[in-house]
C-alpha cells in the first residue's frame, strides 16, 4: 500500500491478516503505529455540533415541516465531520484511542450572534464492549441531544464494516411547553482502501430521524451506485401517518460532503445544505471541579500517549497506553475484590427506551427496542 509507510509496509501486511480474522471488536487491536490517531472516541461526539448555528436553528422554527427541515439539515451537515475529517487533518482515517471506563470529555460552543451558548458532555460508559454516551444542549434555545453509541465490526471483501450500536434523541422545547421529539438512528460505515494502508469511510444503507410528525428516511450510497458520486445520499421526508393532511413531502439529494438540494417537493430545485465552508472546533473545558481538568478527562488522561503519537515517539506511546492500561486492570479487580462496581457519572442505565419503541415503531426501525443512557441533567454545574 502507497499510505503505509515503508518501513511498516510488512506490518500492516500482516495487519491486514490480523483484521480478516478478528471480528467483533476492533478497538483492542493493536495496530501498526502510523494508523494511530491521538485522538480519543470520547471526543467523536463534538462533531454532532460543528454546526452550532444549524443546532441552535432547530429551536427557532415556528412550523413543524421548518423544524423537521431544520433537524435533517443539522444532520446531515454533520456527516462531513464525523467521518471524513480525519482524512483531511490526518491523511487517512485512523484508528482513535479506545477510551477507558468513566473517560469523561467536556466542550462548548460560544454563544455568538445570538445563537446561544451550547454544551457537550461525553462520558464512556462501557469499556468492554465499548459505549460512549453523550449530551449535547443549547439551554437558550431549547434544544437538546443525548444518545450513545457502539459499534460492532466485521470484515467483507477487503472492507471493514461498522455497525452502529445505539441511537441518539433530539428534543425541543416549544414556546407551548410542548416538547418535539426526534429520534435519530445512525447509518452503517464501510471502511475501505485498507489495502493501501489509506482508510476511509462510506456510509452505506439507511438511517433514519423520525418524529410524531414525520418519518424521515436517509439513504446512503457510494461511488458507482445511484448518482455514481461517493458520500451521496437520498433523505425522503414524509408526514407520519395520521398526522393530518397540512405536512409536505419532500426528497432531498446530493452529498453529504458538499451540497445538496430539495429534489422533489414543494421547494424542489431549491438548495438544501452547504458544507464546504468552516466549522467550528468544539472549545474543551475542564468540567470537575469547574474549569479544572480531573484525571478522567480525556485530553488529561491520554495527554502523554497522544504527544508520543504526534512526535512519532512511539515508544513512550506505548509505554504511557500501558500505564493506562494496568492501572484501570488494577482498578476493576480492586472493585470485584471490594464487591462493588464504577458508578457513571452523567448516566443512568435503562434497558429499554420507550421514545425508541415508540417512534421507531411509526418507521419500522429494525432492532425494535434499545438499552438507553438517560442524562442526569447533572451538567453544566453553573449554568450560564
Ligand atoms: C461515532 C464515528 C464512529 C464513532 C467511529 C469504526 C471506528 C470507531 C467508531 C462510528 C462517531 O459519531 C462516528 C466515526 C469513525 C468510526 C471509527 C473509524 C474506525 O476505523 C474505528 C475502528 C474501531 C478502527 O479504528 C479500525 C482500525 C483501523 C485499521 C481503521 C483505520
């Protein structure tokens, strides 16, 4: 492979034949150091909000179609970040830390041109396998993002194939009181140029964002299939049923990486979203005690490892990953020697979600029921 550096050129080989045997989970393998991002999951759920004027926009809407609209644009405005920007800031996708039990992440967005402030949260809930759960709010505007997610892996024709695990909420709170809900299920990844040591990623199949209002249904297609382009996709927005007769229809087309625009509907030509522009980086703040970084926090926890990553000083990566390593082993086996086990900070585990059940039913969702990580509402502590 032209990506792999020489001097790794057999070990990625063998890495590869490593990966086609291994299914499941991907995140404890280890892997030839140039693929190694210095980057933890936990941070991954700041792209949900690269946008922050698209996420404090769904709060501003009068109608439910502009809502609804609203929430597909943040959406898809998105994808760009979450799974193409490492290729543009690190030459390929790689692969991120795998973080430990508790990690903890805290970011926000500023409040600018009236937009409002926007909070993140993240905490990793599981290690093995692992979850990463999340809380995203805009308290001026009223609106609000919480989920999780995991993934499970297998390999197909030289691709790695990501199933994602877990889904997220969107609510919003209207001048009413009355508060709109979406579900937000997330699309299916194949990972290819592996073989060239090059990873990146395409979406495959369907996702869905579905309301009381509307079922929203989102397609996703590569190079060679339908538009022929890669990173294209179809989003069919269709009043749910029984939802009276004023909700209009609509399909929007193009992909996600660049533009799209309304293909049918009543504003068909018209353009839908833009993202070649700028985003904005989430700004990390310490979050315990307030605007001081605990040892939990990610960029805290792994600042070693990830200096070792990016002075291609691996040595002192792998000795500080270690480190980690067997002090979160030691950690686990003085909690089954004590009897009692890691409390989440943020989360309360349910095993059913009942806005799950509920909406997912209206689009058929396949699973039908998930586990949920319910946000205890206990961040930020002061809040602006
Ligand atoms: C949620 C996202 C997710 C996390 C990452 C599959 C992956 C871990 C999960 C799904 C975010 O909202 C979106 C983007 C990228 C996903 C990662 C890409 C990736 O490769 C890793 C896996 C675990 C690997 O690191 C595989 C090994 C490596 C050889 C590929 C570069």
């Amino acid at each position: 492979g032209e990506g792999v550096p020489v001097a790794q050129r057999s070990s990625w080989t063998t890495f590869m034949k490593t990966i086609a045997s291994v299914s499941g989970d991907l995140s404890t393998m280890t892997c030839p150091p140039f693929i190694l991002s210095p980057v933890s999951l936990t941070e991954f759920p700041a792209y949900w909000c690269e946008h922050p004027e698209l996420f404090s926009a769904i709060g501003v809407q009068t109608t439910e179609e502009d809502r609804t609209l609203a929430v597909v644009k943040w959406f898809i405005s998105t994808l760009k970040g979450q799974y193409t920007s490492r290729n543009e800031s690190m030459g390929s996708e790689k692969k991120p830390l795998n973080p430990v039990l508790g990690e903890l992440f805290y970011g926000m967005w500023p409040d600018i041109n009236g937009r409002g402030q926007t909070d993140l949260l993240v905490e990793q809930v599981s290690h093995h396998p692992p979850i990463t759960a999340y809380a995203i709010e805009n308290k001026s505007k009223g609106v609000k993002l919480v989920g999780h997610n995991a993934q499970k892996t297998s390999f197909s024709g030289g691709s790695i194939i990501v199933k994602q695990i877990g889904h997220a909420t969107l609510t919003v709170k209207l001048p009413s009181g009355e508060v709109s809900e979406y579900l937000i299920t997330l699309p299916r990844l194949r990972i290819d140029g592996l073989w060239y040591g090059a990873p990146y990623i395409e979406l495959a199949e369907s996702s869905w964002i579905i309301s009381k209002h509307y079922v929203c249904s989102i397609d996703y297609k590569g190079k060679g299939y339908f538009s022929g382009k890669s990173h294209s996709f179809k989003a069919t927005l269709s009043p749910a049923p029984g939802s009276g007769g004023t909700l209009g229809s609509h399909v929007i087309e193009g992909t996600w990486h660049t533009t799209s625009k309304f293909s049918s509907g009543r504003k068909s030509g018209l353009d839908f979203h833009n993202v070649t522009g700028p985003k904005e980086e989430v700004t990390a703040i310490g979050g315990e005690p307030a605007n001081e970084m605990g040892p939990y926090e990610t960029r805290e926890l792994w600042k070693l490892v990830a200096k070792g990553i990016r002075e291609g000083d691996f040595d002192a990566a792998s000795r500080e990953k270690t480190k980690i390593e067997n002090d979160q082993r030691q950690k686990r086996k003085q909690e089954q020697t004590a009897g009692t086990s890691w409390s989440l900070k943020h989360f309360d585990h349910e095993d059913s979600d009942p806005t799950y059940e509920r909406l997912g039913r209206i689009g058929k969702v396949n699973p039908a029921s998930e586990d949920m990580y319910v946000f205890k509402e206990n961040w930020p502590l002061t809040s602006a």
